[in-house]
C-alpha cells in the first residue's frame, strides 16, 4: 500500500524502538518505515514514525527538541546510569528537596555532557554498549547538548520525578547520573518516558497494543498524520500546479518574498510536495527535499 504520513506510538517499556519500526512495516504493508528519534528498551513515550516518502523528514524530526518525565532514584549509582547496571556507589542517601532545587540550575542551558559508557555512541568503530560488554575501558568525549527546561514535579524520596525539556542529543541518565555526583549521594535513572517529540505529544499517541490490532483488521490508516503537519515551525508556500512540476524536477521556483532558510511547499491538493530552501540574495527557491515523483 502507498502511504505517505506520520503515525505517533505510544511505545511501552520492553519493546526497541527497531521492533515497532518492523512490527508497523509488517502490519502495514508499508515497506519503507522508520522512526525520528529512538527511544531506549526501558523507556516508553512518543516514537514517531515516518511511513512512504516521509522516511527523507526524519533527519529534521530527529533533530527537534524531546520533552521527558524522569523519574531519578538518589542513593546509588550504576554502570549503565539506569536501574539494570551494577552499582558502582551505594550511598542509600537522599539530598533534601532544597538541595536539588540549588543543583538544578547548573544543568539548565547549554552544556558539556558526557554520554553513558553504555551508549550507541561509537569508540573505535563499535558501539560504546559493545567495549563496555567486553570489558575495555570506555572514554567518551564531552558533547554540548542543550536543557530548555528542567524542573522538579514531585519529590518522595529517594525517588525524584523531573519534567525535562531538551535537545536532541540529550541522555537523561547522564543527566541523573551527573546529578547524582553533584550532590555526593548517586543517583541513577529509575524510569523514562518521552512526552513530547517535535510537535507531537504523548496526548496524540496511539497504544502500540491499539495500533496493532488497528494493522491487523485493516484499520491503521485512521492514525497517520499527514507529512504537511511534521514541521509547524517552518513557514507555508503553496505551489501553483506550474510550480509542483519545476519542484518535481529539482528545479526552483521564484520566491514569494525575501524570506531566508526553510519552508514546506505544499501541493494544490494540500500535501507536503517539498522542502524548499531560499539562501540570502538567491533569485530562487531550491527544493532541498522532494517528496511527491
């Protein structure tokens, strides 16, 4: 079947992010699906998937800012950052809430985080997950991610519950791992779940369980979101039938006005017929991805 759209999962804890990927491409019949952000075994949340031509979106849906809600267990901390490694500190102590209130602001804005030794950040050609497993010592290099917002919803310790919004890039259980060794307690990431991927939010997600049986009698398409809503961000320019031919052609199109940067060119029939790109002092709008043959 031709499809062309986004559906949005609500991925429960268990399943990879490449299972759902599979699983949507076996019961759609879709053959080319993939997803725009990956969301750990353990972690459960937003995964947006990219069906037909909307695969070309993901490098931009993968790039947009997450939005979580941590839960951060104080006390120990482990190899992998999460509740499945090894302890490597057991303090069993937790910080008062004023404490992680006075903590919090070195991590908001734009810093320098070190990934998990257990990552897919690749060292030497392999996974970063594949040395650790093997014994070799991991070192990672310290990347700039970027903390909109980070605030505490709910403290029973040890167990704190952040809202955490960020940037692509961004590991939470480097975050609650940090946080931890800041406040000489340890800490660890208990449970992950991504509210918030792009504009999609976890309010417009279906159950992966309900998509299922939505593949199995037929009935999946209900949930796929047109291509044309994935970037509400980047401005609108609606193409004359003329235009949509240039476009298809990897020809450009006279721009509108002096607008520079990205823009959706919809189609007459309203869907996503290009990513159109206008540079500073250029005579036209280049098509930088093109979606309709």
């Amino acid at each position: 079947m031709t499809a062309f759209g986004v559906i949005v999962v609500d991925k429960p804890v268990g399943p990879t992010s490449h299972f759902v990927v599979d699983a949507v491409r076996r019961g759609t019949g879709v053959s080319k699906v993939g997803h725009a952000g990956t969301l750990d075994p353990r972690a459960s949340g937003v995964l947006v998937l990219c069906l037909g031509p909307a695969t070309r979106l993901s490098e931009y849906l993968s790039r947009s800012t997450k939005g979580y809600e941590a839960r951060v267990q104080f006390g120990k901390s482990t190899e992998t950052y999460d509740a499945e490694g090894a302890a490597i500190k057991d303090t069993g102590k937790s910080p008062p809430l004023e404490e992680i209130v006075r903590a919090l602001p070195a991590f908001r804005g734009e810093i320098l985080q070190v990934p998990p030794p257990y990552s897919a950040v690749k060292v030497k050609g392999k996974k970063a997950y594949e040395l650790a497993r093997e014994g070799e010592p991991v070192e990672l290099g310290p990347r700039p991610v970027t903390i909109f917002k980070l605030e505490p919803l709910e403290y029973l310790p040890p167990d704190l519950i952040l809202w955490v919004e960020c940037s692509a890039g961004t590991y939470i259980r480097s975050l609650a791992h940090d946080l931890g060794e800041t406040l000489s307690c340890g800490a660890h990431l208990a449970q992950l779940r991504r509210v918030k991927a792009g504009p999609y939010t976890l309010n417009e997600a279906v159950p992966l369980t309900k998509l299922q049986r939505a593949m199995a009698d037929g009935s999946w398409s209900t949930y796929l979101r047109p291509a044309a809503d994935a970037l509400p961000d980047l401005p609108i320019v609606n193409l004359a039938p003329e235009e949509l031919e240039l476009v298809r052609n990897g020809l450009g199109i006279a721009p509108r006005n002096a607008y520079v940067g990205l823009a959706r060119a919809l189609a007459p029939n309203g869907e996503l017929a290009a990513i159109l790109e206008a540079r500073d002092g250029s005579q036209q709008w280049h098509p930088r991805k093109v979606f309709l043959a």
